[in-house]
C-alpha cells in the first residue's frame, strides 16, 4: 500500500521528511489566521511528493477508444 511505502520514507529519511517539503505557495493560499496543525502539514508534503517526486506515480489510462 503506498501509505506504507511513505511510512518507510519516513523511518528512513526522519519525522520531517515530508513536512520539510510543503510548499511555500500553499501556505500562503491559506487563511493566515488558522494554523497548519503537523498532521496537515503532513499531509500537504505527502501530496506534494507523490505528484512531484514519487517515480512509481499511476497516471491514469484515458482509453478514447470507447
């Protein structure tokens, strides 16, 4: 399961290991006056690599043929 593989990610790398990687743009799109929580943060860096880093991505099969 790929939530596996990133826990591994984290195990390896450490705790900030995507939360180092949240984006900048992101949090400046947000409220300013709520703050990201760590789990959030989390989250946001976690969705961030998969679409920007993990080389194992599924891309979707768009079948025109039907």
């Amino acid at each position: 399961m790929l939530y596996e593989v990133f826990n591994s990610f984290k195990e390896t790398h450490g705790q900030d290991y995507f939360i180092s990687r949240v984006s900048e743009e992101i949090v400046q799109n947000l409220n300013p006056k709520l703050e990201l929580r760590e789990y959030q943060k989390e989250a946001f860096g976690r969705f961030g690599f998969y679409f920007n880093s993990y080389q194992e991505r599924q891309f979707p099969d768009f079948d025109t043929s039907n």
